[in-house]
C-alpha cells in the first residue's frame, strides 16, 4: 500500500509526493508553486506569489502557451470536452486491452445474466391467469418475488463488472496519458492481483449509500406509523437520504481508480477519493452525470435491434402482448446489454480514470511529475499492440 499522494502505478512515473520542506523553506516549482520563468528571464523574488506550500495557487500559463501532451490528454488540468475525446482516444489507442476486457466480462455477466432471468422468471411465466383473476396473492408473491430477486442480482452484478472494468480502464489510462503501449496481457497482469479488494470495495460501497437509504427509510416510516402528524419529519428524512446516498456515492466514485494506481487498499482508497473529490464535487457529480446520459442514449441505441429481434420485429416492438416478458425477450435483452456493456463500458470508465488523473493534477501538481517522466524516456511509437 502507498502513502496517500503517491503515484507508484505504473512503475516509473515517479515516486511519492515528496515531503514538505523544513519550516523556513519554500518547496521547489512544481509542487504548489508557479512554474520556473523562461530561460534568459529573471526569476521572480523568492517567495513572492507562491500559496502557502500544500495549498493549489492559480495556474496562470504564459500566452501561447501549449502544454505537453504525450499521450492521450494534455499534461494539465482537463475540460469536459479533453475528458471525453481523451476517454475515446483510450479506446482506440488501445483497442485489444480496453475492448478485449470489455468483451469478456461481459460475455461472463451476460450468461450469469441469461441464467438468472431464465430462473428468476420461470415462475412468473408460468403463472395461472386463473389463478391471478380469483386472487389468489400467494401465487402472485411466489412469482413475482423471484423475478424481483433476479433483476436485483443481475443490478448487482452489472456494479460489480463495472468496478472491474473501471480498474482494468484505469491500468490502461495509467500508460495512456504518457503514450506508452498496454498490451492484454500486461493489463490482465496489473489488474488480477486486485480483482478481490476491487471486487470487496464495490461491495462496500453499494452497502454504505443502500445502507443510508435503508436506514433513514425505516426511521420514516417508523416515524409516521407512530404518528400521522411525524410523516413531516419522516418524510423529508427519507427525501434527504437519497440526496445523502448521491453525495456520498460521488464522493467515494474515485476509490477504484486510487487502488489501481496507487496500489491503495480499500480503506485507504476510499479516503484518498474523499480527499480529491472535496471541494469539486459539483463538477465531479456533473461529469460523471453528462457520461452517464451519453452511454445510456448509446447504450440504447445498440439495444434497440436485439429489442425488436426479441420481440418479432417492429410490429412486435410495438404491440409486444406476452413476448414482453417472454424468454426470448429477456435473452435478446440479456445479448444487447451485454454487447452495448462492451462498447460503452469501456468509455464510462476512462472518464471516470481521466477525471482521476484532472484531480490529481489540479489538487497535486501530477502534471509535473508526469510531464518529466514524459521526457526521460522516448515515446512510444504506437499505442497498444
């Protein structure tokens, strides 16, 4: 496990952060500190204009200015626009280790997947319609109940390939911002080792903002069961949790992100994504958002064909009767969710593994490390292979 602030993934991109300077002593350009003047012009007065050392001052860069840019992204605090267009150069740059992965997680979740719809309703198809038009509740709950336990699992375990995916996207944006090539093996390689801790912190995750929900909901309705007139208190405690459960959901989104490249275990990473996300969480929580409604729209769109396959075609789609809860919709759903997974998922994951990377630069100065470690060592000449 790395010291918080460190950068030990992948190897050669520097070492920790150094420590701060004895008292007395200002800290060296690059770590909170405006950058070195231009050669031939004189150095400001030493001290003048620099923030207190840990503190991020303004970065004012001189006119004309271009910034580094090795890899994928510039070496310097990212757009939204930069975030997305370097999220799909991740992609192309590196087809085999960012789709290869892609496409076999979700081929492993869309046959658990299949599996379980084809379980969990096999109960609900089979159910009497004479059954449901005399009333008869415990045949209704018996089916229904599993069909709601299936969705619930196949939720599940979409969060769970996703977590594996940001971590697999993470190891290959580590490289990517510097221009080196990531083959699939190397990637696999990086990312096995943490398959359990990344696997245990989105768990842990998913049970700390459910976990804010559920509470707060039983104390609610505990309130108003008490007592009509408590349904004032209880139900804006209940409206507040899930505003809570969002909060608290974005502020630890960055975790994954800080245990692949900072070697972090679990508590450690959910602290170092509290850390950066603090005072930025707005524009973290609106990124993240904005990605969200593209790679729904996009993931929609690819679904659409094997929506209207399951369900007969476009009249089907249409007027789908019974086929809407048939087994052959639910696998063509389960087919199109997954082959959507495999395009988009991998794009989802290198914004949030950019945004990782824009906040340690704004928050850190990574950008200085990493533009030396760009220049101590030759480019690449072609990304991935």
């Amino acid at each position: 496990m790395s010291e918080p602030g460190s950068w030990n993934a992948p190897d050669g991109w520097g070492g920790p952060t150094p420590p701060p300077p004895p008292a007395g002593q200002a800290p060296p350009y690059g770590d909170g500190q405006p950058a070195a003047p231009p050669y031939g012009q004189p150095a400001p007065p030493y001290g003048q204009g620099a923030p207190p050392y840990g503190q991020q001052g303004p970065r004012q860069q001189p006119w004309g200015y271009q910034a580094l840019k090795p890899g994928v992204v510039p070496l310097r605090p990212l757009g939204l626009g930069e975030l997305l267009d370097g999220a799909v150069a991740v992609v192309r740059g590196y087809p085999r280790p960012a789709l290869g992965l892609a496409a076999i997680i979700a081929l492993v979740t869309t046959a658990i997947n299949i599996g379980l719809l084809a379980f969990a309703f096999r109960p609900f198809l089979e159910l009497d319609e004479a059954a449901i038009e005399a009333g008869d509740t415990d045949a209704l709950l018996g089916a229904v109940g599993p069909a709601v336990a299936g969705f619930g699992l196949t939720l599940v375990l979409s969060i769970l390939g996703g977590t594996i995916m940001t971590g697999a996207i993470t190891a290959v944006v580590g490289k990517a911002v510097l221009g080196e090539p990531l083959t699939f093996g190397e990637t696999w390689k990086q990312v096995r080792g943490q398959l359990p801790r990344l696997l245990a912190l989105a768990v842990l995750v998913v049970l700390l903002c459910s976990g804010v929900v559920v509470l707060s909901f039983a104390v609610g309705i505990a309130l108003i069961a008490v007592n009509g007139w408590l349904a004032l208190i209880g139900g804006p405690l209940m409206l507040a949790s899930l505003a809570a459960a969002v909060y608290l959901y974005y502020r630890l989104v960055l975790a994954p992100c800080a245990m692949v490249l900072e070697r972090a275990g679990i508590l450690s990473s959910l602290r170092r994504s509290g850390v950066l996300v603090k005072g930025d969480w707005w524009r973290v929580f609106g990124i993240l958002l904005l990605t969200a409604l593209i790679a729904g729209i996009v993931g929609q769109i690819v679904q659409a064909p094997f929506a209207i396959l399951g369900t007969g075609g476009p009249s089907g789609l249409l007027d789908p009767g019974d086929e809407l809860f048939g087994l052959r919709y639910l696998t063509m759903s389960a087919l199109g969710q997954g082959f959507a997974a495999t395009l988009v998922t991998p794009f989802s994951a290198g914004v949030l593994a950019l945004l990782y990377v824009d906040r340690r630069m704004r928050a850190e100065g990574l950008d200085v490390a990493l533009a030396a470690a760009a220049h101590s060592r030759p480019a690449a000449a072609q990304a991935g292979s």
